[in-house]
C-alpha cells in the first residue's frame, strides 16, 4: 500500500532487485511474493549443519531508501558460510555401513 502511494507521487519506490547470493547457503524473503522493494527483508542461512555463518550474526538485511540491502550488524558486507565443526544428527555411519555389508548376506 505504501509503495502504491508514493508511486502516486511520483516517487520511484527503492528497488534492491535480487539479493547477492551466499556461497554454500541460501537466503529467505520475509514476504510470500519475494519482495526486492524499499523496506522488504531478508534473511541469509548457511546449509546446516556442514557451514556455520561467519560472523556469528542474524543474517537479517532490509531494503533501503537507496536500493541497497543492509544488515544493523555488518552493514552492506555479507557473511560467509564456513566448514562448521560438527556432524548433523541422523549420521550414524555404522548404521549405513551395516545396512549394505549385510545386504547381500540378508538375501534382500
């Protein structure tokens, strides 16, 4: 609604256009429509539990008044997504490696 309005006044609405993309994460629209308009947001993540945001921080950026997507914590930098340290959950390689040794000895 605000957009239509300042549309009426003759005032382009701030544009950011698509995010930059996150090497080895992804980023989620606070919209269901994917708005790239002043005010919309964002949020970077890293692929988990195998990359870990660094810095540590929220990944939370807004479109500015100038078209620029901006972070309170880092500004227009980006986070990286680095090697985390630990291993997801559900990887129990004992299990898989049990599963195919006695496949065949199981005659399934």
């Amino acid at each position: 609604m605000c957009e239509s309005f300042l549309s009426l006044l003759g005032s382009p609405v701030a544009d950011c256009k698509q995010p930059p993309e996150l090497e080895h994460g992804y980023v989620t629209f606070s919209t269901s429509n994917n708005l790239t308009t002043y005010q919309s947001g964002i949020q970077y993540s890293c692929q988990r539990p195998y990359y870990q945001m660094v810095p540590n921080v929220t990944g939370v950026y807004t479109c500015d008044a100038q078209g620029v997507w901006i972070s309170a914590e880092l500004g227009t930098h980006l986070p990286s997504c680095q090697p985390g340290t630990e291993m997801p959950l559900t990887y129990e390689p004992w299990k898989l490696s049990a599963r195919f040794r006695f496949k065949d000895d199981a005659n399934v």
